[in-house]
C-alpha cells in the first residue's frame, strides 16, 4: 500500500508532517522477535501497523532500511541476543534501528548506549512505531523513547490482522498486580488491564472468520482476567466478565476447533474454572499451572500467594472434577537463599503433582527486581547441578506419560515439517509433539493419529 507520509501522519503517535519522505513504501522493514508468546502477539501486530502505515515489510534483514527488535526481558539472554542481534544485522541500507517490547521498558535510556538504536519503545506503546519510523526517516528526530503506559490506547489502534494463520493469539489481559520477586513485568508491561470482553469476541469472530481453527488466549496472569462485560441492559452498569465466562461465550463461536489459555496463576484457579474444562469440548484437558517451587519458604520469598500444599490440592480438586485433566507446570531453580531441603520440597511437589510435561529454568537476577538485592544469590554451580536433577525427575513423568498413549488415538493440530521427508509434526489436546509421515501437506490440519511409538519429547503415529 502506497501512501504519502502527509496523508499517514499517526494520530495516535503524534508525530508530525514530514516534508522530506514521499513514498513510505520504498522504506523495508525487518523485525525480529525474542520472547514468549504475547511477544509474539505483539510482534504480528506490529508488522500489521508497519503495513497499513505504508512501510514494505522484508524476510531479508540485508535489505531492510527499518530493523526492528521485539524482545522480552523476563530471562538474560533474551535481551543480550538483542544486543548482539543489532550489530550482527545492521547493514548499510540501515537507517533506523528500533528496539522494543520488556527489554526497551526495562532499559530505557540505556538502550541508546547500543551503537545505533534510534527508538526505544515500550510493549504498551507500540502503536506508535510507525510515526516514530518516520520522524527518525524524515531527520526530525534522532533519538525517540517511549515507555509510557497506555494498555487502553494501544488496543484502540489495533486492527483485524492481515495474514491469518491457522492459530491464532489473542491477547486478553495484559500486566501483572501479583509482584512475584523475580519477576520484571509489574514493572515492564505495567500493572493488571483487562481487555473489554466485546473487542475480544469481535477479534476472534474476525480471525475465525478468516481461517484460524485454534485460538490461544494470552495474558500474563490469564485467570484474572475482569474485562469490562458487553452492553447488555440500557441504563444498568455493564460489570466484569471473568475467564470462566470469557471462555463460554468464545467456545460457542463457530469454526473454532480448539481454545487454549496462558499464562495462569493458581491463586487464580477456580473451581468455576476446573468445571468449565470439564463441560467444554473445544477446551482440551490441559492446564498450564505453573509452580515455580515447593518450599513454602521460597514460595513466600517469592511471594507466590499460595503453599505447596495449597497448590497440590488444587491439581487435586482439579482431578477430581476433570478426570482426563493433564498438568504443565513451570519451576525455578537457585532462588536466592534456596537450600538443599528447600530444593527437595520442589522435587516432592514435582513427585506429587505427576505433570505431563513441564518447564525449568535456573533463577537469573532481573534488575530492579526485589530478589536480585537478596542476600544469599546461590551459586551458579549449584544451580546447575539441582536444574539437571529437577529435569531428570521431570523427565520420568513426561516418558510415562508419553508411553501411556501407545495405542490411542489423538486430535493433533499439525504446525511444521518434520527433519526427514515427508514429516509433520504437530501438538495433541496435552500440547505434546506427535510426529506423523504423510504425502499430503499436514501444516493447519487438524487430523487424528494412531500413536505407535513414544520417546521422551515426542510421539509417533501414522493418520487414523
Ligand atoms: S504472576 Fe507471573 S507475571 Fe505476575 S509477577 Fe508473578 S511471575 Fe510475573
């Protein structure tokens, strides 16, 4: 789409009238994304805005004048890529280099101190990339931060994406009011905003109308979500809606196959909830439930909200209502001041719990954090060390959990190629891997999988 810059002047972005550019379509842009998965939310939506700006989107970073980094700043080396990212494809075309999303939040004017960045820009503000583009292009400006907080005014600007995939995110709450100690997104994408819940079902109608067949709800702490409920009585207060009922009303709406939610606390979790996974079809027997730890004293310095016990009863309660129901979980290893007993409580929760598959990570201090300033930073041998044992004990329960569907037959929603020819690969209802052959190209296919074989991270079948 050709258009003039004149013309395209960003309300929203405030930027001013540029004499000097006339065809914002000659100006490439290539983005990079680093991050979990509202980063990639962001990141399409980010491409869609640079597009309907005028801006030529490139696959190729040697031809890009725009180069854009998106990045997370939860784990270290997410945002040193970045860092090492910029000189690695900056080329001679380059004439702005941006950098957005939790690490610009986090870093602020320290961005700049990197050789070449232009924009910083925050993961609330990135509505106003392409106005920011501009004024740098049109030599208006030369350096542009932006950090501002504005959840409200950046989903106002966003419009139905341009290229639908077969699934699709969806982002319904965003920012955290947990302050967790380890954790830098109360600080970085702000505090809780919840989405209303008509521009929701309007999003996901759009994108199911259009192809998507899996939708993934996204929110940094997904189960708190209180959106403002569609108009429904003249004169009466509109209310809340909360996730239960979010997810009612989104798994009637036609052509959708699947609905996932992320990231959910257990403080959170409600019975209402474990019931809605028990009656919903369209909602796979699956939770991801993250734990971080099974100390009860790590997880008050965490500030997690919960006990081990508190937690466990809640799979339990879970079980009970949800039979079928499979668990997923995330842990930290290392908090500061962790002892070998503190690390045996995670290891007997794990033992307990009994998850299908389940992610660790070594604790990193992220500045500006409460834990990083903690006395007593366990070391990085130790670390190392009880990471191995976690992820051995957590293997065991993937591999048995793997050989228990030997001999089913599984829904798989296929995503990519496989090494070998003619190899798919795709996730069933428990997000795990399934690997099929097929002559006929699989990817967006939903189809059902005789499992024969099971290994530790994945499964074979052949189509049923
Ligand atoms: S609940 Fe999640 S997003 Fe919120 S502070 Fe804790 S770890 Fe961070």
């Amino acid at each position: 789409m050709n258009k003039e810059l004149e013309q395209a002047s960003f309300s929203q972005g405030g930027s001013e009238k540029s004499d000097v550019l006339h065809n914002l379509a000659d100006y490439k842009f290539y983005i990079e994304n680093h991050g979990c998965q509202m980063n990639v939310y962001d990141s399409r939506k980010i491409v869609d805005l640079m597009i309907d700006f005028g801006f030529t989107q490139t696959f190729n970073s040697q031809e890009a004048d725009i180069l854009i980094f998106y990045t997370c700043n939860i784990r270290e080396k997410a945002a040193q890529r970045v860092f090492s990212n910029i000189g690695f494809l900056k080329n001679q075309n380059t004439k702005v280099i941006a950098v957005g999303g939790c690490v610009a939040q986090a870093e602020k004017e320290n961005i700049f101190k990197h050789k070449g960045v232009n924009i910083a820009f925050g993961p609330q503000v990135y509505h106003k990339l392409p106005s920011y583009v501009s004024s740098v292009l049109s030599g208006q400006k030369d350096k542009i931060l932006d950090i501002e907080f504005e959840q409200d005014k950046k989903f106002g600007c966003l419009h139905d994406r341009r290229e639908v995939s077969y699934s699709e995110f969806v982002t319904i709450q965003e920012g955290c009011d947990n302050f967790c100690t380890y954790c830098v997104v109360p600080y970085t994408r702000g505090r809780e905003y919840s989405r209303p819940a008509l521009d929701i079902i309007n999003e996901t109608k759009t994108l199911l109308k259009n192809g998507a067949k899996e939708i993934i709800l996204l929110g940094q702490n997904v189960n708190s979500y209180h959106g403002e409920a569609p108009y429904i009585n003249i004169g009466k207060p509109k209310g809340t809606w909360r996730l239960e009922r979010l997810i009612q009303e989104i798994s009637s709406l036609d052509g959708l196959r699947r609905l996932r939610y992320t990231t959910s606390h257990p403080k959170d979790f409600t019975t209402e909830l474990m019931e809605i996974h028990a009656d919903t079809p369209v909602l796979p027997p699956f939770a991801h439930i993250p734990a971080q730890a099974g100390s009860d004293r790590i997880l008050k310095m965490m500030n997690r909200g919960h006990t081990a016990r508190e937690y466990l009863d809640k799979l339990k309660k879970f079980r009970d209502i949800c039979p079928n129901i499979h668990f997923s979980s995330d842990f930290i290893v290392g908090f500061p001041s962790e002892t070998d007993e503190d690390f045996e409580d995670t290891l007997k929760l794990v033992r307990e719990a009994k998850y299908t598959i389940s992610y660790s990570f070594k604790y990193s201090r992220r500045k500006g954090t409460p834990a990083a300033v903690m006395d007593s930073q366990v070391s990085e041998a130790v670390k190392t060390e009880r990471l191995k044992i976690l992820q051995e004990t957590l293997l065991k329960d993937q591999i048995y959990y793997n050989n228990q569907l030997v001999g089913q037959t599984n829904e798989v929603l296929f995503e990519k190629v496989g090494r070998k020819p003619k190899q798919y690969i795709g996730k069933n209802a428990y997000s795990q891997s399934v690997i099929v052959e097929s002559d006929k190209n699989l990817i967006g296919e939903f189809a059902n999988v005789f499992i024969e074989k099971a290994s530790e991270n994945s499964t074979l079948g052949r189509l049923a």
